[in-house]
C-alpha cells in the first residue's frame, strides 16, 4: 500500500514537472514563451536594480518574415523560426543569459537578456542575404533546401 502511494507520488511530481515546463515554453521554438520571459525580466530588473549591475536586453526582429512566409508557405516559415531559435541559443555564453520567443503571429521577434551586461562584439549580428540564407557568425546556413 506504501509503495503504491510513493509511486503515485513520484508520477503526480512527473507529470506536474511536465505541465510546468510545457506552461513556459513556446510550442513551435522549444524556447522559452512571452509570459516566461515577462516573469524573468521582472525577476532580473529587481536583482540588477538591487545589486546596481548592468542589464542587458536584446530584441530580434526577423525583416521581412511575413514576405517569406508567404513564398515559401507556412512549414518553411516555421523552420525558419526554429533555424533562428536554435542559432541564437548556441550563442548564449553565461548560464544565466536568457533567450524567449516574444512575437506571436504578426511579430516574429526573440529576446534575449543578458545578466551581466554585454561585452561589445559578444554576440554578433544577424543578416539575411537572401530570401533562403541567413548569415550568421560569418556562416551562411540555408533556411531553405
């Protein structure tokens, strides 16, 4: 009967871990959602404020989303999102430098929040050369095959 109990237990604990992180993180990206980001940036402001530590935020915007979406169609779109999502998470250098999908349907865009401030030239710029490429790094990684 005990053990019935704590293998209950231990299951709820699973499934609510589950439910949290699927609460905070946006379906297409697997990146953390707006109302996450919101919570954290709170969170960060205090403590930078508290502590009187510089604070950085970054807003991406991808130009042009919706002109490419619409030529290539709604699956390349999302890729395109995720390709972008991934990129900028492999940037991230500090453990508690912080990436999340702000935008939403009309308004693609990503936030990321430094913790300690930025560095010039830490993290660099992102360009499209074309419609199919993204220069990242110096790299150019196609969004379409």
């Amino acid at each position: 009967m005990v053990a019935n109990q704590i293998a209950l237990a231990v299951a709820n604990a699973k499934l609510y871990t589950q439910t949290r992180e699927l609460s905070v993180r946006d379906e297409l990206t697997r990146i953390y959602n707006r109302r996450h980001f919101q919570h954290v940036m709170q969170m960060e402001w205090k403590r930078a404020t508290r502590f009187r530590r510089p604070l950085s935020l970054i807003m991406i915007d991808i130009d042009h989303f919706k002109a490419y979406n619409d030529a290539f169609g709604h699956g390349e779109g999302d890729g395109c999102l995720r390709t972008v999502a991934q990129l900028i998470r492999s940037c991230l250098r500090r453990s508690g430098d912080f990436v999340a999908r702000y935008g939403g349907e009309i308004i693609k865009d990503f936030s990321l929040i430094l913790l300690i401030g930025v560095i010039v030239g830490t993290y660099s710029s992102i360009f499209i050369a074309s419609p199919t490429v993204l220069l990242w790094q110096g790299k150019g990684i196609k969004l379409r095959k």
